[in-house]
C-alpha cells in the first residue's frame, strides 16, 4: 500500500486536516509546520490521491475539448493553442469526439454534463441546444463554444462576415463581376456568415446575385470542391472567379477540376479559399485566401475557461472575437477581357 495523508501526518505529528491544508495552500498555517510538512511529502514519496481530492474539493482539475471530430485543419490549430497553455497550468486535458448522428452527439454531450469528470469543457465546431447548456450549468460544468457564440456561454468567434467581404471586395476590385460560391451548409453559423459577407460585398458594388452560382459541399472536401467547379464552370455563363468560403482543402479540389480542363489561374479564373492552411502557399499558383488566427483562438477560449472556473457563481459570459486577414497570391488576377477566352 502506498503512502497516505496519515503517513505524512504522523510523521510531522499533526492531524491529516492540516496536511490536506498544506496541499492545498490553504492559510492559518505557520510557516515552521508549512515547511514540516512538505519536507515530509517530499522524504515519503506522498502523492495526494487525485479521487479522494475531488471528492472533498469538488473539482476534478481536469478541461475537456469536445469536437465532431479530430482530423480536421481547424480543430488541429485551435486544439494545439489549448494544449500550449493546458501544459503551462496545473490541468489536465480529455477529449471526446461526438462524430455520428445528432442523436449520437446529444447523447455524448448529455454524458460529459452527466458524468461531471471534468471541471470546464470547450467545445469546437459544436452549436449547443439552450436545454444541453442549461444541463452543464447545473452540474456546474463550465463551457466555452469554439467558432460558436451562445447564450449563456462564453464564446470564442472570428469576424467571418469581414473576411468574407474582404475577400469578394478583392475579387471586385480585379474587375470580376459574375463569382461562384462554394460554401458549407448554411446550418453552420460560420457558413452562414460568410456567405452574408460575400452578399453584402455584391450589394455594395451594386450586383444582382444569381442563385445558380453557389454551389454547397456539405462534408467540406477535396472531391466536393471538384465536383462543385466541375457544375460552375458547365453553366451557359460561367464565373470567371470562384470564392470558396468552405475552406482551403475545398478550394484546392476547385483549382483540381481547372488544370484539368485546361483552364489558367488566375488567367481565365481566380480563386480564393478560406483558413489558410500551410499547404496553401505551396500549391501551384499559391492560393490567395482568408487567414483564421486558429491556435490563438484556442489560446483564448483555455483563458477564458480559466477565468470562469476561478469564481464561477461571479463569471460573466462574454465572447471574443479574433479580426480575419486577407492573404492575397498567386491564385487570384485581372478579370479576363472576355469571360470564357
């Protein structure tokens, strides 16, 4: 059996209450017994079971990410800024992955609220129900909601609307006038403001909007961005610039379906993507898009988790949002003189 509380207790001659208020940095102990006792925590080898400290200070020291899955570009980068700031803190860190049907996912989120084995979660690409926050706060678990602003949670968003004005205005600006839209589900809050950006950047230059020019890729891939410009560029009158607010790895599948078919970027078609990945850079032309500052997002979103489970009964949810950048290259030129030469 190891060593345990009354060990260290004996050891200095006090009661195991006093070691516990050591351990826990608690005040009313002298300094001389302060200095006794962790002489004698270090001499035996004591380490504080981590179950029997949860039990009596109700905290498990723990945070949870909980994300669809953890493959994707973005849950990576926001991900690894957590992990940055977890390893520089006294928590530890759990993940769950909730991919499946809604059904699948409520019934993760309703355990993790349930189950109480983490004091704080942040949830990434998640958009929680009203009665799925309500169930955390009284199991008194805090949340953060990544790429989602929540009632009654604190949230860490990015300004999609703005980056995707800047990123139409920049294709306006080069002349061009008919511009597809490849875009997610507007079911996602990020879907849907981008595509308001992209609306608002045509109504300012004073255009109609043809329907027929979006196109949606409901699983956010390679093969769907094919296949997405393979439908634009078949229309009677197609775009000679196409916008792809449904990220990077989409945008690549766009630029796929163009060199095939012999079609120059930027020469007859421009493109823009959305994330920046660091593949972007690399491909051939390197693709302009929008820049998401995704690791200091999660950064952010462990801080404000942090300063909730400080003192949770005075925290007031508030949500940060990060500003987007433009990163213009080389995939993205002049408007061809006549669209389709």
């Amino acid at each position: 059996m190891g060593v345990t509380i009354k060990d260290v207790a004996r050891k200095v001659g006090v009661t195991p209450a006093t070691v516990s208020m050591v351990i826990n940095n608690k005040p009313r102990i002298s300094d001389e017994t302060r200095r006794k006792v962790l002489a004698a925590i270090e001499e035996l080898d004591y380490f504080p079971h981590e179950g029997a400290r949860s039990l009596v200070l109700k905290r498990t020291n723990t945070l949870g990410v909980a994300a669809p899955f953890f493959t994707s570009y973005f849950v990576l980068e926001t991900l690894g800024g957590i992990e940055h700031e977890v390893r520089q803190s006294d928590f530890n860190l759990v993940l769950y992955g909730t991919r499946g049907t809604m059904k699948t996912e409520d019934t993760v989120i309703t355990r993790i609220a349930r189950e109480r084995k983490v004091d704080g979660l942040i949830t990434v690409n998640l958009q929680l129900t009203p009665k799925q926050v309500k169930y955390f706060q009284k199991n008194s678990v805090q949340i953060v909601c990544l790429e989602y602003e929540t009632d009654g949670c604190d949230s860490v968003v990015v300004d999609n609307v703005s980056g995707a004005f800047e990123a139409t205005r920049h294709l306006l600006s080069l002349g061009h006038r008919r511009i597809g839209l490849v875009n997610g589900p507007l079911r996602f809050p990020a879907a849907q403001q981008r595509e308001d950006g992209f609306l608002r950047a045509l109504k300012e230059a004073s255009l109609g909007w043809d329907p027929s020019l979006r196109v949606e890729t409901p699983n956010f891939s390679r093969e769907e961005g094919a296949d997405a410009c393979a439908r634009l560029m078949a229309l009677n009158a197609p775009p000679t610039a196409v916008f792809v607010p449904a990220g990077d790895v989409v945008a690549t599948g766009v630029m796929l379906t163009l060199k095939r078919a012999g079609i120059a970027v930027p020469g007859r078609v421009s493109v823009v993507g959305y994330d920046d990945q660091p593949f972007s850079e690399l491909v051939e032309p390197a693709l302009t898009t929008v820049r998401q500052p995704m690791a200091r997002m999660g950064e952010e979103a462990f801080h404000l988790l942090r300063d909730a489970l400080k003192d949770p009964k005075q925290h007031k949810p508030r949500c940060q949002t990060f500003p987007t950048e433009l990163i213009i290259r080389q995939s993205t030129g002049p408007a061809p003189s006549r669209p389709g030469a």
